[in-house]
C-alpha cells in the first residue's frame, strides 16, 4: 500500500518541526552550562556627533578622482574632461 501524499507531508513537517524543539532544548541547556546567570553588561550611551566636513583643500583631490573616474568609465583621456562644479548632494 503507498502512503497518501497528506501523510507524508504531515510526516516531513512533524520531523522538521521535532528537529527544531530538539536543537531550541539542546541550545537553552548548552546556554545554561556554558554562559552561567551572569547578566549582560550595558554599555553607556555615546553621544552623537556629527561627521566633521571636508577641508577645501581635500576638494582638489576628490575632483581629480572623480575625472579619473569619469575617464575610466568613457574610456576617455583625462585631460579631455574638465569639471565645471560640484555640488554636495
């Protein structure tokens, strides 16, 4: 006699279902042996501080790496590409 398709589903999901209490079970006791009762340290809060702006002189640098950039991508000589602005979006 073959086992009807409902069986074997129930079957399969009562086996996974059997799998995941037993590894929850076995994490909870290994928890208990390996951690103790001790009770998580808190941290002290941080203050949040704003991330400091570019200096002006960095400025150059980041226009000379967005025209190699650039270059790269047209497949372009750098010294054809000129940067008109930028602008901090």
């Amino acid at each position: 006699m073959e086992p009807s398709s409902l069986f074997v589903c129930l079957m399969g999901m009562g086996t996974v279902f059997f799998g995941l209490i037993c590894l929850i079970v076995l994490t909870m006791i290994m928890g208990k042996i390996v951690g103790g009762h001790a009770a998580p340290a808190v941290a002290a809060p941080v203050p949040v501080t704003a991330a400091p702006a570019a200096p002006e002189g960095n400025r150059q640098e980041i226009a000379a790496a967005v025209a190699a950039a650039v270059a790269e991508e047209l497949g372009a000589d750098i010294t054809g590409i000129r940067i008109v602005s930028m602008k901090k979006l």
